[in-house]
C-alpha cells in the first residue's frame, strides 16, 4: 500500500489564519476543523448534531529499531512495536448567532501506562498526572457572534502567534508529550472576547484554571535515559539530588492564579502582524529546595561518608510575557519573524528573550521542470537569550531546560529548523523535516510519504531518525529511532 502523510509531530503551530489549514507540520494533523457560522439553522437539536458531524478514525503502528537506554534502575516498557487507535469526534448545533461545540476523542493502545480510566471530576477542569484517559472531551465551549465581537466560553483549544513552523509566543496551552514528538494540543478553561475594527482584532482572554501538560511517565523509552524528565543537563546541579522525582502539587483553583491576555491582530499593506501581552503561572515548573547532608557509600564499601544534595519540590511562579510577530510575502518568498521577552516575579525563574526568524519559499519553475505538482521550502533559526538568571532565595533550577521557546521543549534555545515539502501528484506527497540544535549537538530528522487513496482513507509512513549528546533530550532519544505506518478513515 502507498503511505501517507499526516503524522503529528512537536505541537508548534501556533493558531492564526495565516497558514493554520495549509499544512501542520509540527503540530497535530488530524484536528477537525469546524465551519464558520451561516444563516439561521431550521433544523432540530438532533438533526443538527448529525449533519455537523465529523470524524476520522486513525489506526497507527510503531516499530523501534533499539532497546530504550536505562538508567536509575528503572523499569521501562520496552516493547519495540506499539499499536493504538484514536476515533476523533466533533459537532456542533447553533444558529447563525450562537453556537455549542464538542469534540473529543476515543483510544487504547498496547503502551502501558499511557491510558487508564478517569473518574476524577477535578482532572477535567486540571489535569493532575500523565495519564490519558480513554475518552477526552478536549473542547466544549459555547461562542456567541455579534456584528463588532464574539465571545467564547468554555474549553477549546487556545494558540497564539504568527510563524508557520515554531511559534516562541505559544505558550499558554497545555500539551500532551506522552509522544513528545507527536505531542497534541489540550484544551483550556477561558473565558475570550474578541473585538473586530476594521482588519484589526482585539482580543482578551482570562484563564482561570491553571492547566498543566501531561508528560511521559518515567517508565517510558521517552523519558527513560533522562533524570527527572525535564532537566537534560546533568551538570547544572548534585548528581545526588537526581535518585527521585521531586513532589509537585498543582496551584489551587484561585482568582489569584488566574492568567489574563490581550492580544492586538492586524494587517496592514501586506503585513500581517500581532502584539499580546500576558500576566499569570508559567507554563512551566522550576525547582526550589533546601541543602541538606546525606550519608552515602565511599570508595571503601564498608564505610559511609557525607554528601551535599537538595530536598526539593517543584513548584508554579508568576511571570508577565510580552511577544510580537510579523509576516509578509514578497513574490515566492514569505517572511516571518516573533519573539516573546519572559520577565519572573521575583527573580524565580530567569528573565529571557525568545525568538525565531524564518522564511518560506515557493520553488514554482524548478517543479514544472520535474512535472512535480508543488514544492515549497520552509527554513527557521529558533534562539533563546537569558537576561537574567534565576536568583530567588530557595530556588536552584529554573525553566531553561524544559522552556526551550513555549509548548514544545526540544527546539528554540539556538536551533535551525528546515522543512520540505514536496507534492509529487494531488495524491502523493513527500515531507522531509530536519531540527539541528547547534549548541548541543543534537539532530532529529523525519522523512515521510503519503498517499490519499481516495476520499476517505489515507495513510503514510514516517521513518524519525535521533542523534547527539547525551547532555540533551535528542541525543539520549538515539535508541528511539522509528518507522511509524498510519492509516486514516475519515468517517
């Protein structure tokens, strides 16, 4: 069978209209979109549920080549071919004024400790673990238009930013990394208002629920070569301290942990360009702790002798962002550029500027020559300056090495990211998806083909190819090299 391309992969493509229904090279492909208001529905309730249904069922194969690297004895699910299944489901009922949406999905795969039952009413409004349920009602929201301004309330997916590929300015989503490089967007609780003038919108946002990504579980051969799941770099702090994972508790549901954001979107002659500013809990944890003593075994093994480590515990902190980015065309060539500045109250975690700058081009003489249907080449530069470096009494690790530039956590520190993009004909195409990290040596690289065998079903092949230094999560990820078959049946 011909394979195709719509495997997801990193969760970085931030929600604009720009090129959100293109292509979604690194974010999930298989989101379902939903129509934009029309007249006045004369349909009934139920009636209008069955005509606004979509749904696609995906069916996915995974094959490693190697073992997972192992350390601190863990014990790690090792099976080198891993099935699962996703049935994704969506509706909607309104009339041309008002409209109630859902979507959700169904899966179960042979992973272990990946899917369990949930009956924890308070997991559905924070997610307090790992664990993906068998069923997720990911949005539920009610949005109501009008001639000047929505608004919107409820769960549903939330991004922001402006770049194609990574965006450093979405950051205040939760993820699920259970497959960090297949990772998938989760829905937020917020209350939105969006305010239309012209081509301009304004838009305001308030989070009062403080949402947390799911992360691989320590078991995984996704976190298994890696000391407590966030933090690579084995130099930065006591090996000692790296025997256990450190205890986390979520922020309570308080007025005082909600996070607020204003967001300005326009155009203007052929740029389109946005502004936001956010204040609340980061997106991620840092570490706070306290020195203590421990007694350990020396060299001579009948002897205990002292050594320096930290009691620690994780822990959520205030921080204001303020990100900016731009976009524009010029012949075949499309330009594109954000950055978001991160300042910590308080000193706990590090003040930094995110950024990337990038462009696209449309290669369109070169493919006729070939009798190719398209070509387009995509190349990014992602960096990270530190202005200031965490500096609270009582915290001794910041973000840095589970940041990385926003949702995703293994590009944006100082990292080139090229993509391809070839449509052989309307029905084959050819992606080849390349992320260098220079400071660390690392490599990723993703090669995938697709065919569309007809209206309905689709599927691909995807061969992921990791390398580099132990010292980050790429290069401890060379045992997990891939080739992953998908099979999609759009109901």
């Amino acid at each position: 069978m011909v394979l195709c391309a719509v495997i997801f992969a990193f969760s970085l493509l931030p929600g604009s209209s720009r090129a959100q229904d293109d292509f979604d090279l690194f974010d999930e492909l298989d989101s379902i979109e939903i129509s934009t208001p029309g007249d006045s529905l004369s349909e009934g309730f139920g009636s209008q549920i069955v005509s606004n249904f979509s749904g696609k069922l995906s069916m996915r194969w995974q094959h490693f080549n190697k073992e997972p690297v192992v350390i601190l004895n863990r014990e790690v699910y090792d099976n080198s071919d891993l099935f699962e299944s996703r049935l994704n489901m969506s509706s909607w009922f309104g009339s041309k004024d008002w409209r109630l949406t859902a979507s959700g999905w169904l899966e179960g795969g042979n992973e272990k400790n990946i899917w369990r039952s949930s009956t924890d009413v308070a997991g559905f409004f924070q997610n307090k673990d790992h664990y993906r349920p068998y069923i997720e009602l990911n949005e539920l929201y009610f949005r109501s238009y009008h001639d000047r301004f929505d608004l919107t309330a409820g769960k549903i997916i939330f991004t922001n930013g402006i770049c194609p590929l990574f965006s450093p300015a979405d950051r205040y989503g939760p993820s699920d990394f259970n497959d960090p490089i297949e990772s998938r967007e989760l829905g937020s609780w917020l209350g939105q208002a969006d305010v239309y003038v012209g081509n301009t919108t304004v838009t305001g946002v308030i989070f009062p629920f403080y949402q947390s990504s799911r992360i691989s579980s320590e078991r995984s051969r996704w976190m298994s070569g890696v000391e407590y799941g966030s933090d690579p770099d084995q130099n930065r702090i006591p090996i000692m301290m790296r025997t256990g994972t450190p205890g986390e508790s979520l922020p309570p549901i308080t007025a005082e942990n909600a996070g607020y954001l204003l967001r300005l979107k326009t155009t203007f002659r052929g740029w389109d360009m946005f502004a936001s500013g956010y204040y609340g809990l980061n997106s991620q944890d840092v570490y706070r702790g306290d020195e203590i003593t421990i007694k350990v075994p020396t060299p001579d093994v009948w002897a205990m002798g002292d050594a320096k480590t930290y009691d620690i515990e994780g822990d959520v902190v205030k921080v204001g962002n303020g990100a900016a980015g731009f976009s524009t065309t010029y012949k075949k060539m499309e330009f594109h550029g954000e950055g978001v500045y991160n300042y910590s109250v308080g000193s706990k975690d590090d003040n930094f500027i995110s950024y990337l700058a990038g462009f696209s081009y449309n290669v369109g003489d070169f493919v006729r020559k070939l009798r190719l249907n398209s070509m387009t080449l995509y190349v990014d530069y992602a960096g990270e300056k530190v202005t200031k470096k965490q500096s609270a009494d009582g915290y001794i690790i910041s973000s840095r090495n589970s940041r990385f530039g926003g949702k995703d956590f293994i590009i944006g520190e100082n990292d080139i990211v090229t993509y391809l993009s070839v449509g052989v004909t309307a029905d084959i195409n050819v992606h080849v998806i390349s992320l260098k990290q220079l400071s660390h040596d690392g490599m990723f690289n993703r090669i995938i083909g697709s065919y569309r065998i007809n209206d309905s079903i689709s599927c691909s092949l995807a061969l992921d190819m990791f390398s580099g230094s132990m010292n980050n999560f790429i290069g401890r990820w060379d045992t997990n090299d891939r080739a992953t078959i998908l099979i999609d049946y759009h109901l």
